[in-house]
C-alpha cells in the first residue's frame, strides 16, 4: 500500500501478511489497516493479491492461526542500506 503523510514530499510504502477467506477479503484489511493516517492511500498498481495460498498441511504438520487481539504488527529495525 503507498500513500503520502502531510508536509512529506516522499511517498511511504507499508506491507502486510493478511489471513482472509477471499482475496477481495485481504485487500479489504489491507487498506483499513495500512498506512491509515496517510493521504491519497492506494494499493500501488497491484490489480491483485500477490499470493493466495492455501494452508492446511505442509509436510504432515498442519496449520493453525489463532487470533490475539492485543497482539501488534512487527516493525522493521532497518531497511536499506547498511551502515558501515
């Protein structure tokens, strides 16, 4: 998702891991939880879901996702180049 804050020339990007039924499902939580104090929101060309994969068992070992309401997204240390 890009979308530009207020007084910042620079458009700013946010990415998300979405756990939904239906890709339109994904999108929809996408944009009500990325980038939502920004300006001019928009999914950045993307005409669809990147991937969609079913997960149900990998290997013999099944997947189970468990809600946490009180839980928060993870937030990158750094990004780009490293400084030496």
């Amino acid at each position: 998702m890009g979308g530009y804050r207020p007084g910042v020339l620079a458009e700013e990007h946010e990415f998300g891991f979405f756990v939904a039924s239906s890709a339109a499902e994904a999108k929809n939580k996408a944009r009500d939880s990325l980038l939502t104090r920004h300006e001019n929101q928009h999914p950045d060309a993307v005409r669809e879901v990147d991937q969609c994969l079913l997960l149900k068992e990998f290997n013999g070992y099944y997947i189970h996702l468990t809600p946490k309401p009180e839980g928060k997204p993870p937030h990158a240390v750094w990004q780009g180049a490293e400084w030496i």
